[in-house]
C-alpha cells in the first residue's frame, strides 16, 4: 500500500468517526427539542440542502429553518412531548476524492405527543424509520447536505402495527410550516405490502454524482 493510499484510509477513517457523531448528536438534540441546533448541523453553504421528511421535502437552508425552527419548535416541543429516534446499522461511505459521503441508518424509536392526532391529546407511539444521508466536507468539519427520513412504520403504543402500519393523522400544514413540494417517496408497513429495500445501503463511490443523492 503506497503513502496516498494509507493517508485516504486514515482519513476516511476520521470522517468515519466524525459522521456518526454528527447524525449522534442530531439524534440526541432531537430527544432534547433542540430544534435551532439541530439546523447549525446542516450545511449553509449548498443551495440544494434539504430534508424530506414523510409530508414534503423543505429546500434550501430556509427550508430546514421553516422544518426544524419553525414547525418542530412550535409543534413538537414542550409537555409531555418526547421524540427519540435511535440509530443503528450505519453503512457510511466516504468518497475517494474525501469531498463528500453517503449514509443510511435505520432509526427504531418512539414519540409521544399529540402533534401527529387530530385531537392533540398526548398519544405514546412506536415510531421506526430509516435515514439517507448526504454528507459534506467543509474545512474538515461534516455538515448534513440532503437528509431523507423514510418512513417504516408508527403505531400506538397499545396495538400492532399489523393493525395500524402508519397512524400518521395530521391535518394540512399552514404556509409557515408546510414544505416546499410533496415527499419523493412515501412507503409505510401493512399486512398487504412488502417490505423495499430503500434507502439502499450507499456503495463505494469517487465522487459525488447529483442523480445519487438522497
């Protein structure tokens, strides 16, 4: 093995280790609402930054304030409202040319609240999902480019979800909440459907290809 090559391992190596903890401390901000730390994680400086979560993609850095500053902020915080979502499985790949990497994850966990029910009464639910990730390199610090939450399943805490695969009851999002465009893909579990294989766990790649991304 030549010096570029064991230098590109080493370094792949740390960004390895920087991701987890990126897409960790998401993880962890997330259980704790801290909704406006959770959008210093993603990039600024990419026009296409987004998330897209079961109801719509949010576009651009504004995009991921309106998700995460504006709607999680207002909605999914304060009494009796707790959200983890766990992170098992990663398959991160970092691209040969260091710029850039790809991740899934998938994500058991619960939420318990009253911002996915009609009646808003604090409901405890089974909450599993899956992550796509894209990642960037800016200077040597890791920032979140386009994340995809895929919906798995979510289900009362009291019953199957063989009896209710997805008990998502929300009603229109107003325009401060509401996200630029529909989800680009929208899958949940039931006794009649079968199970994708989505987000694909990302394979070794040189660099970056737009048509790739999550």
């Amino acid at each position: 093995m030549d010096q570029k090559t064991m230098e590109t391992k080493i370094l792949k190596g740390e960004a390895y280790a920087k991701i987890q903890n990126v897409m960790g401390t998401y993880a962890y901000m997330l259980t704790a609402a801290k909704y406006v730390d959770i959008c210093e994680l993603f990039t600024k400086n990419e026009p296409d930054v987004r998330v897209e979560m079961n109801w719509g993609v949010y576009d651009g850095y504004e995009g991921i304030l309106r998700c995460y500053a504006k709607y999680h902020s207002d909605c999914v915080s304060g009494p009796g409202i707790m959200a983890v979502h766990a992170l098992t499985t990663a398959v991160i790949e970092i691209a040969d040319d260091l710029k850039t990497a790809k991740a899934v994850w998938i994500s058991p966990g619960h939420i318990t609240g009253g911002m996915f029910t009609k009646d808003k009464a604090v409901k405890a639910h089974w909450a599993w999902m899956r992550y796509g990730a894209d990642f960037i390199n800016e200077n040597g610090e890791w920032k979140i480019w386009h994340l995809h939450v895929f919906g798995m399943l979510m289900t009362p805490y009291e019953k199957s979800w063989v009896e209710v695969g997805d008990a998502h009851d929300m009603e229109a999002f107003p325009p401060e909440y509401a996200p630029d465009r529909p989800p680009t893909y929208s899958w949940a579990y039931s006794s009649t459907g079968t199970t994708e294989y989505v987000p694909a766990p990302p394979q070794p790649y040189k660099t970056f290809d737009p048509k790739d991304a999550f």
